[in-house]
C-alpha cells in the first residue's frame, strides 16, 4: 500500500522537479565515466578533496555572477537566523579552503572535486536543479604554463572517454583582453559589466535585438568585440599576442583544435584572464559542453595577497549528452558477476563459505537465500543481468567440482573449486 499524506492521498512517486533519481543501473554508468576521469586526474598528480554543499549565503553573493545569486540560488534563512545556499559552483568553497589553510599547504595545489551542485532554474536539455561536476584547480602559478596544463587536462579528460580531437574545439580566451579593449573605449566600470554580461547571452538573443543592444557600448563605430577584431588598438592587440602565443605552443604539442574567439565570456564575476570552454562538434549536439578559466583575486576575498589560481568545471549532463552523441556512453553494470545458487535450504550455510572465499578474492557474488528452484534461480540470474552462475551443494562441496554456466553464452564448464577465482577473474576483465 502506498504511504498516505496527512490528508489522507497517496504521496507521489515522482522526484523533485528538475532532479534525478540514479537507479542502480544508471549509478553505475555515471559512476564508471566518474572513475574513468578520476584515474585520469590522478594521472597528472591531482588530488581529490570534497567539502559540504552548504555555505553562508555571502560567500556566493560576493564574486559569482548576479543572475545565479538572484535566480539560481536555492538559499534559506536556517534556524540560527542565517543564511545558507545549497552551493551552486565550487570554486568560492575551493577558495575558502585554500584561503583557511593557506600556510600549511604545498604550493602549487592541484585538486579536484566530483560532487552534486544545485541551481534552480528552468530544466532543460543540459541543464537540471541538481547536478554533477568535475571541478579541477590548479593554484599557486601565474604563468601561462598553468593555463596550458589546465586546458591540456580537460582535452586529456574527453579523451580519456573516448572522444578524438575532432569531436570537440576548444575555444580561448582572456578576461584581460576584454578589459583591455572595454578601458580603451573608455567604458566606465559599470558598463564594462553590463557589455560582457550583454556578450555572455548574446547566443540567447535576436540578431536584431542583440545588434540594437550593442549600439550603445560603440565609441567611433567599434564596440570592444569589434576593436579586438579590428587589431587597432597596441594594448589590446599585445593581450591578443599573449594568446596567439598560448595556441602556437598548443599546435607545436599536435593540438590543432584550439582556437580563438573573442566572444566567449564565461559568467562568473571573478575570472581575470584567459578563459575558454569545450563546444560539441557534432551537428546534432552543437553547443558549449564545459568550461574554465583563471581567477586570480578570488582568495584574496579572505584576506591577505591574491593567488593565482586557475580550473575548469565538467557538468554531468552535457557530458553524458556529449558521449551519448558519439557513441561513447560506457556500458557499465552494478550486477554482481556471479549468483551462487544453492540446490536446497540446506546448502546455503556451504554455499555462504564458498562465496565468502570467492569475495575476499576481490569477487562479487550473490547467494541465492530463497527456496526457490534451481530453474528460477537460473531465471533470476538472468533478469538480474548477472553474467555467471554456479550451483553450489553437497555434491559440490564433497567433490571439489563445480560447473560455471555462462548465461549470456547459454555454455557450462566443469572446473576445480579452486580454479573459479582465477577464471571469474578472467571473465571479468
């Protein structure tokens, strides 16, 4: 019976609007691509670190971006009267925990998160209420040598899963450009805000809607954007040169799909210079996949001098979106590998033992506890996904012999009890 609500009406079955409920299955798979950049991570010498996802309120409203601290926050007042966000990013908490511990720690610092953040907004493809994220920092350089591993890492993550070069572009750029240019046109502080914040939707907006919007910002017939491009102005084109520079450097390692592209902006109120993000090649998923970029005065907001600082942050949507598209999702299984059936009631304490030899082997096993029939073991085995089954009893334990039936090949082989470890483990690679 369906539990009942204080009026007396079943409760729903359904999640949350814009969250997800990870079935085994699907755990597994999300699970699997996790590990897979995990190991990878790890590879460049990375470390993981996780915290809690509530925060003080202030800590996000003092440099993220205004439109996910006024319209994406999930934030409440808790009940010592203070106000707490379910974090929406975890740059600002990476910041606090470097800032907190700053002398104790070995610079530079390389460290990754994988955990859920929350925003709420509309959910839509690629974007939920809660979500997944791969946060990968690197603090502690100021050079672009930082900013080249930074970028080198995300490319080696998609890789990692199966992804070639021409299934993505990375597009760069540098905050530190477009101040150059917004300062040359003699743009107030305010307006520089409100014309990269204009840049950062402009995907969003009409032709004609964003062109009259633009108008505005043009001192002598440019706005920034067009003097970057124009290549008029000496300090603008000199913050140009620098990632001109960063490209040649990333085509003389075989990487040919950087590119540069002034428009892109990347949101967030605390980046200083070079920025980029991963877009999709593929036609049918032709949109911006993840991103980063370098956040110099960000840990300065505790107190003390700024370090440099710089990370890029993978959604879980659109990267299952991204290798869904090539064909890259992993077919990943929570199943155990093998169900030990048990012929009676009587054979399952024998049973027991055998599996608890097989799982300290580094094995998955079920044992079959029900009174069910061989038969409908076999049938359960196979609904359950699991790939092998041995029955276990008396004659098994008198013997030494088992028989391991493969249910996806419908086969049987007779072997030595002891034999199964080193098989099982076979079949499982």
């Amino acid at each position: 019976m369906a539990p009942k609500d204080t009026k007396g009406e079943a409760l729903s079955t359904e999640s949350y609007k814009g969250v997800r409920d990870f079935y085994p299955a699907d755990w597994a798979q999300l699970q699997s691509v996790f590990d897979t950049v995990r190991a990878k991570l790890r590879s460049y010498g990375y470390e993981e670190y996780n915290a809690s996802p509530l925060e003080p309120a202030e800590l996000y409203e003092s440099k993220t971006s205004e439109e996910i601290v006024n319209e994406q926050t999930f934030t409440f007042t808790d009940r010592g009267d203070r106000r707490v966000t379910l974090r929406p990013e975890m740059t600002p908490t990476l910041a606090r925990m470097i800032a907190g511990k700053k002398r104790e720690l070995v610079f530079p610092v390389r460290w990754f998160n994988i955990g859920n953040r929350f925003r709420y907004e509309r959910p839509q493809k690629g974007r939920m209420r809660e979500f997944y994220q791969i946060d990968v920092d690197l603090i502690g350089i100021a050079d672009a040598k930082a900013d080249g591993e930074i970028i080198v890492l995300a490319s080696e993550c998609l890789k990692a899963l199966g992804a070639y070069e021409g299934d993505f572009t990375i597009r760069i750029n540098s905050r530190a450009l477009l101040n150059a240019a917004t300062d040359a046109l003699g743009y107030t502080a305010d307006e520089s805000k409100e014309y990269l914040r204009l840049l950062d939707r402009a995907a969003k907006l009409p032709a004609e809607e964003l062109e009259a919007a633009r108008a505005p910002f043009r001192r002598e017939g440019k706005d920034a954007l067009e003097l970057i491009l124009s290549g008029e102005h000496l300090g603008v084109q000199e913050e140009k040169a620098k990632l001109e520079g960063l490209i040649e450097e990333f085509e003389a390692r075989g990487m040919n799909n950087v590119v540069f592209d002034p428009s892109i902006i990347r949101g967030f109120d605390y980046y200083t210079g070079t920025i980029f993000e991963i877009y999709d090649t593929n036609p049918e998923n032709k949109r911006a996949l993840f991103g980063g970029g370098r956040y110099d005065n960000l840990l300065a907001l505790f107190g003390g001098e700024s370090i440099p600082a710089i990370g890029f942050a993978i959604g879980d949507v659109s990267l299952l979106d991204f290798l869904d598209t090539h064909g890259y999702a992993p077919k990943a299984s929570s199943s155990p590998l093998l169900f030990l059936g048990t012929p009676s009631d009587d054979d399952i304490a024998a049973a027991q033992e055998f599996a608890t030899t097989l799982r300290e082997a580094g094995l998955s096993v079920l044992v079959n506890v029900s009174g069910k029939a061989l038969g409908d073991q076999i049938r359960e085995a196979a609904r359950r996904e699991i790939p092998y089954f041995i029955a276990y009893g008396r004659n098994e334990l008198d013997s030494g012999m088992v028989k391991l039936k493969s249910l996806n090949e419908t086969s049987e082989r007779e072997m030595s009890a002891a034999e199964v470890v080193a098989e099982l483990k076979r079949l499982r690679t």
